[in-house]
C-alpha cells in the first residue's frame, strides 16, 4: 500500500503524559499536514512542512505541540502533558507540489483520561 | 480569511433518487474547492475538486459538484444514491496559488441512504 500511513491507530493515555505519532507520507510527497478533528466537526489545520521546513502553524498548535519532519520524509507530532481537551482524531496528508489535492492517511484517535 | 458551510448536519434520501450536499465558502482569492467523504474510523476519502475550468466536476463514484461563483456555492451531487454512500461528507476549501495546500473544513454532513 503506498497510500499514507500513521501510527499508532488509537492511543489512550493518561492526563499529564507525554505522546507522540508517526506519519509516514505518500513517498514522492514533499508536503506534509498535520490536522485535527474532533468529534462531530470538520478537520481544522495544524501544521504543514514543505520537505523538512515547518512553514505554517495554526494558533491551535499551543507550546505543548511540536512536530518534527526530519530529512523531509516522515513526520513525528508529540503532545506534552496531554489534557483531556487534546483528545481528537489526528489527521496526516501529504501532497505533491502541483498536486492540489492533499491524500489523508486513516489518523491517530488519542484518548486522554 | 477563508471559511466553509455546510448548512445540513445531515441528508436523508432514498435508494435510487437523486442527492444533493451543499456547501458554501468565503475566501479572498480564486478559491479551489474539495469534497472528501470519510467513513467510519477511516480518515478523509478524496471524492473530487475544483480549480478552474468547466463548472461542473465529475469524480469518484459517480459523484459529481457544481461550481457556482456568483452564489459562492459548490454542492455535491449524484443522479442516483446508493446504500453504501452513506458517510460523512466534507467541503473543503483554500485559497487558490501554490501557497501551500491548507485546507479549510465545513462541519460535514451526514447522509443517509435508505433501502
């Protein structure tokens, strides 16, 4: 499967720990999204690099979020002293430049208990 | 700044009739335009875009959108609705140029197909 690949697929963690996932991209893609939905809404943007520069982040990405795409292939997000609000389904995409429409991958659902 | 609405959190039609979502947007630019359907405990499914040209767009499985820019609309559209269309669907919407590719999301708008 070439398609776009996250890991882990579900996560629970307690209130105050540390989490971090993984995106693998489409492999010809050097842009990178990160982007979170939760429940019953539309997904809301987070963070996108172009290869390994991070060039846009969202106000919604507080100083407890901090993404990584190092050698600009795969792309690491972590969450520090996780609180029940950052529980969401984390969504990754990559496209290709000249490729307008962005593929996801089938996300990370973080529960913080 | 760009934004999305999709006016109904869900749509319920029979098997066989046709089916219309719809979503409106504001954005400053030319705007390029999405629809991507997700299914349960599955991420977003690209179903078909808009970036210039003829109005009407075909995608995947049989759905096709209308780009109306006077009425800034561009719903989705099938001439005949399936059982297994029955997901959550998203319009999505940025500003047109190579700035990147963020997208900006519609709520969603469940659709329900009847036997």
């Amino acid at each position: 499967d070439t398609g776009v690949s996250q890991n882990p697929r579900h996560k629970i963690t307690k209130r105050g720990q540390n989490v971090t996932f993984r995106c693998d991209p489409i492999s010809e893609h050097n842009r990178l999204y990160w982007y979170r939905q939760t429940l019953g809404q539309g997904p809301e943007f987070l963070t996108y690099f172009q290869n390994e520069a991070q060039l846009e982040k969202s106000r919604l990405l507080s100083d407890r979020f901090s993404a990584e795409r190092p050698k600009g292939s795969f792309s690491t997000l972590e969450i520090q002293r996780t609180e029940q609000g950052d529980s969401a389904m984390y969504l990754c995409a990559s496209s290709s430049r000249g490729n307008t429409e962005a593929f996801f991958g089938q996300g990370t659902r973080l529960t913080v208990v | 700044a760009q934004s999305v609405a999709q006016p109904e959190d869900q749509v319920n039609v029979a098997e066989g009739n046709p089916l219309t979502v719809k979503c409106t947007y504001s954005v400053s630019g030319n705007p390029y335009l999405f629809w991507y359907v997700q299914y349960p405990n599955r991420g977003l499914q690209f179903l078909l875009k808009y970036i210039t040209g003829d109005n009407l767009v075909k995608g995947s499985y049989g759905f096709e959108a209308e780009f109306n820019k006077s009425q800034t609309s561009f719903h989705l559209k099938k001439p005949s609705a399936l059982v297994s269309d029955s997901a959550l669907y998203f319009c999505a919407v940025r500003d047109g140029g190579d700035a990147g590719n963020m997208l900006t999301f519609g709520g969603g708008t469940r659709l329900m197909v009847k036997p």
